[in-house]
C-alpha cells in the first residue's frame, strides 16, 4: 500500500521474479507486469484494481496483493486490508509521507494492520533517508525502528547495511537482475566509520526495543546490560516480530525495486516480522470451533465463467462443489469450482485451508462483503456461542452478530455524471453492464434522476469514471456518453389565484357540462407536493376513487411540470354512466380555450369538470 507512483507495482515485480514465479523482469512503462493486466492500466501505466498473487519464499507460503495508489480507488485497498494480516507500506524516499499515505495508514490503522516501512527508490535524486524516516515519525505518529541503512544516496546508492546483523549487502552493478549481491560483515579494519555508526544504530535500536517490549528489556538488563553486541541477532529479531504484532512500532527497511536492489532482505523482513495467520486474533473464530468462516471481499466477472469471488479463508477448508451458507443474503450456494489465484491467471486446485485466498466459481448471488459458513446450522451455532459468551462478559447481543458479519465499509460517491447508451434499443445492454460492474466495484453507484430520467453514474472521482466509461466500451462494446447532469429548478406561486371556467361540449349523443374552479395560494410551511384541500360543498360528493384521480394528477404534475389536472363525471340527468375522462390543458393567450387529450372510464356523481393549473405549487385549494 501507498501514494501513487511510489513503486508498489514495481516492488511486487522484482518480488515475483525472486521467489521464482516469473521468469523475467516486467516493467510499468513498458506494460508487462504481472499485477497489472488490465488494459486500461498498461496503457495509462497505474493501478486500477487489486490483483492477488500467490507465491513461496523459502518455505513460506506468501498471499500477496497489489493494490492501487490513486484516491479514486481507494475501496480497493480498503477491502484488501480488511482481509489481510500484515502489510508493506512503500514510500518514495524523496517524497516521504505523502496525501494518500496517510489516507492508506488510517485504512491500516482501522483494521489493525502490522506494517513494515518500505523506502523505495533511494538511487532517486533528492532521495533522504532521514528526511523519510522523520516524516513517518512526524505525520504518521508512528515510531520507526531502523532495521537497515543506505550506503549512499541517490545516484552513489549501492547497497545496504543490516543494522540487526551488522553486515552489509553491496549488489553487483554488472547484474542485469539483482540476483547477484554479497553479504558481508562489517569489520572494524575495512570499514571502522561504518562500523562505528552501525554499532550506535543497533544499541538504538536494541533500547528503543527494550522500552517496547518487558519480556526483551528483561533479557537485555539480565544478561547483556554491560555489552549490546554480545547480544544474538535471533533474540532482537523475535522482540521486533513482537513489537511489530502489538503496533507499536514499524520496522523500516530500505532499497530500490527499479534497481532492483534490497527486495530479497524486504522478503526476508516479510517472512520475519509479519505475523502468520495463527498469530492474528481475530476474536470471532472462536465462535466457529474450526468450521468454515471466509469473507468474500471481491467480485469480478468473466464472460466464460461467470462471476468469480474472491475470498479469506479465516477457518476450515474450501472444497470444489461444496455447499456454502451466505449469512448477508440467508442463501445456499455451491462451489463448482476452486481457483488459486495468480493475477489474470488461476489453477485450479482440490482444496484449500485457513488463512488463504480463495477464488470461487460458481457463486451468482455473493457481493462484496458477504460472510460465508459451511451451512445455516453452522452460523446459528456460532451465534448462540457469541450470545453465551457475550453475557458472562456484559457484552450486547448486536456486538456478537457485529463480529459474525464483518463487512467491508463503502465510502461515498463524490463525482457524479450522466450517462446514455447510444440508442433506447442499447437500453438493456447497458443496464446489464452497469449491474456487472457495480457488484465488481461497490463504489460506483447508479441511480435514476426522477425529476429529468437521467440515468446517473456515482464514483469516486473523475479517473473513476473515466475508466468504467472506458470498460463499458471495451467489455461490453457499447458506445455509451458521459454528460452534465440536468438541474430540476422548482417553482412555486408567491399570489393567491382564483379561476372559474366551463365547458360544454357533446360528445357523440351526449352533452357534458363542466364547471370549474379552482384557488391557488402558497403554503406557510414549505413542501414539494401538494397540499390538497377540497371545499365543503364537493368534499362530500366526491367518492374515493375520484379523489384519488384528483390528487395523482396534482402529484404528476408536480414531477413533470405539466398544466393538467384530470377528473371524471357524471350528471344526474343522464341516463347512464359516463364512460370518459376528459383532461383538458389551458392556453395562455386564452383561458377559455381547452385542448382535448384522451380519455377513460369511471363512475362519476353529481357534474363534470376539468381542473386546470400550472404545476408545481405549495397549496391547493379546489371548489
């Protein structure tokens, strides 16, 4: 995780081809990493959405995800996290802690994240360790521990120094692939400068650590008080995997991917420092006494296979055609298929176990967010757990249900826009795209505008939309158009109005007789609809289903801004029931003119008429 453009990408390359995944070195500007497959992102040469990898380092497995740098996609680190045990923090040591630095740190904060410090590209110009290390402490209020540091800055940047073992790693500036690099001890007869700045870094480092750490301070006053270097770099190396667990301090370590250089020490720090999946305490697995419990924390959608979720196993085993029990959604699925996933590529596999990631085929009603259990039985069980344990502690009910459906928080939209498909036959087709694409990315939110029928997209910011306006076009071959939304400007009457007219018209062989009259005035309190009042004299006449034609009229008009107002009739000197409604619109120029716009049928009683006014308005009075 980190600001955008600080190398996470890079870093997560040279990662990959040390472990031995990839056989060769990708490059962003060149458009060939791993992690960045989507077309959009090779182009533009950032992160748009995470990509998990999975991989070993020396008898490690490794569940490593690439996540996104820029504001606009935010959600995705924040559902990364919310699955995750440990994190790399990458800073570019020229720059610091920067905007999205702290945004990240917070989102780490939240879900209580044990961090390493990555300072990244220290062969760039104007690259300052301390500058770095000092703003991490400053902005981020975190405490760093100084586990390497640079032999040299910015273009004379060759290697770096162990402050832990107190040897140095020089790489081989006639290796094309930093593979090649030598460890060497630091002896006071080749190197007593660095030597010397060395020994005062560790004896920092071992009090800083001390002061942290009870169980290492005692061993450290106990047995090694007179002499720090007498102290095993395996004793300081366990308290600093202890402080690094507990949050109350960060390892910081440093190098430079594109140079590929001190990638396999943060490997190796990774491995050392960061905690396992048996080492989080994640306090709702208790309730589940090792069934299934997994978060589905994304969903992606592939035109053969249909949607693919993505998910932490916290406890229990995933198998293929297993039937798994959604608690979000109180519904059954099964499994037909299991993946381990390699960024755009995945292998199928027979099973997998606790705190992997997953990715499931076969599951059309999981989102983002959902719990999934072995069976319905399974998550009552571990809710009448929770409750039993919840009142030997005082604890609240809604604490226990709270641990068993962790979700992940979905910030709010803050740019909006319209959108409109090339055609209304387009119609469907992009209602579909746009469906897809919101259970992909929970940020992006669609809703149409009732007062202009705008269809109106809700992202994160404006690269946001910019990219699934572009994956519109790409995915699902639909020419669609971004636009301003249309602002719905609202009126009301200031003046009390009133208006009488009538109608006489015969239609067919019947003669029909309307009279209308009709006050119009503006309401104390203010109101978007209509307040309808009836006067004593018609309020009594007028049967239900007529006022209900009254009053939806009123309301339409108000939406849509139009000059009508519909009622039926019927006169008691007619022989039978009128069958027609007749709605009438009055012309400006003459307000005894009235166009005829449709009909319908109703029982009617007592007269006709035709209410006419210009719409919206606050009150309404009718006579």
């Amino acid at each position: 995780m980190a600001h955008i453009d600080a190398g996470k990408t890079t870093t997560t390359e040279r990662i990959l081809y040390y472990s031995g995944y990839t056989r060769s070195l990708g490059d962003v500007d060149d458009g060939d990493t791993v992690t960045d497959f989507m077309t959009q992102e090779r182009e533009r040469g950032i992160t748009i959405q995470s990509a998990a990898v999975t991989f070993d380092w020396k008898g490690y497995r490794i569940n490593l995800i690439d996540t996104p740098g820029h504001v606009d996609f935010t959600l995705e680190v924040e559902r990364c996290l919310r699955v995750l045990d440990g994190a790399v923090a990458v800073f570019d040591a020229s720059a610091g802690v920067e905007a999205q630095t702290l945004t990240v740190w917070r989102q780490a904060d939240k879900h209580k994240i044990p961090r390493i410090c990555f300072l990244n590209k220290m062969d760039k110009i104007g690259a300052s360790f301390n500058y770095a290390v000092e703003s991490i402490r400053e902005k981020l209020k975190a405490k760093p521990l100084l586990l390497q540091l640079p032999i040299g800055e910015g273009k004379t940047f060759k290697g770096v120094v162990d402050v832990v073992s107190k040897e140095k790693l020089l790489w081989n500036p006639n290796s094309d692939d930093g593979k090649d690099f030598e460890r060497k001890p630091l002896l006071e007869m080749s190197d007593p400068e660095l030597l010397k700045e060395i020994t005062e870094a560790r004896n920092a480092l071992i009090e800083q650590v001390a002061d942290l750490d009870d169980e290492f301070a005692d061993l450290v006053l106990g047995e090694f008080s007179e002499n720090f270097d007498l102290l095993p770099a395996e004793k300081l190396q366990t308290a600093v995997h202890r402080v690094t667990l507990a949050q109350t301090a960060v390892p910081v370590l440093c190098g430079s991917a594109l140079k590929n250089k001190g990638v396999q020490p943060l490997l190796d720090a990774i491995t050392m420092y960061l905690p396992s999946p048996e080492e989080r305490n994640y306090e709702f697995l208790q309730w589940y006494k090792g069934d299934l419990c997994a978060l589905a924390f994304k969903v992606l959608h592939d035109k053969q296979r249909g949607p693919l979720v993505f998910m932490r196993i916290y406890s229990g085993m995933i198998k293929p055609q297993l039937a798994i029990h959604n608690i979000n959604g109180n519904c059954t699925e099964r499994i037909s298929r299991l993946l381990l996933p390699f960024a755009d590529q995945h292998v199928e596999i027979p099973s997998l176990t606790a705190g992997n990631i997953a990715l499931t085929v076969g599951l059309k009603h999981t989102a983002t967010g959902d719990t999934i259990v072995s069976s319905k039985s399974s998550a009552l069980a571990a809710c009448r757990r929770a409750e039993r344990e919840g009142e030997k502690k005082h604890r609240q009910n809604s604490e226990a249900e709270r641990l068993l459906l962790a979700g992940v928080e979905i910030p709010e939209p803050v740019f909006f826009c319209t959108i409109e498909p090339p055609s209304m036959a387009k119609q469907p087709d992009l209602d579909h795209a746009l469906k897809c694409l919101q259970r992909e990315d929970p940020s992006l939110k669609v809703k149409l505008d009732p007062d202009s029928g705008q269809t109106i997209l809700c992202g994160m910011g404006e690269l946001h939309i910019e990219i699934i306006h572009d994956r519109i076009k790409r995915e699902y071959g639909l020419e669609t158009y971004l636009g301003p939304l249309q602002v719905a400007y609202r009126e009301t009457i200031l003046n009390s109005v009133r208006a009488t007219d009538t109608l006489d018209r015969t239609l067919g062989d019947r003669r029909h007789l309307v009279t209308v009259e009709l006050e119009a005035k503006s309401l104390e309190t203010s109101s978007l609809l209509p307040v309808i009042e009836y006067a004593a004299s018609v309020a009594e006449d007028l049967s239900r289903a007529s006022r209900e034609a009254v009053e939806n009229g009123l309301h339409s008009a108000c939406l849509q801004d139009v000059m009508y107002w519909v009622r039926d009739c019927y006169k008691p000197t007619f022989s039978n029931v009128v069958a027609r409604t007749i709605a009438w619109i009055p012309n400006s120029r003459c307000s005894n003119y009235f166009t005829f716009i449709g009909n319908s049928s109703r029982y009617l009683h007592n007269y006709d008429f035709c209410l006419c006014l210009k719409m919206p308005t606050k009150g309404i009075e009718v006579s």
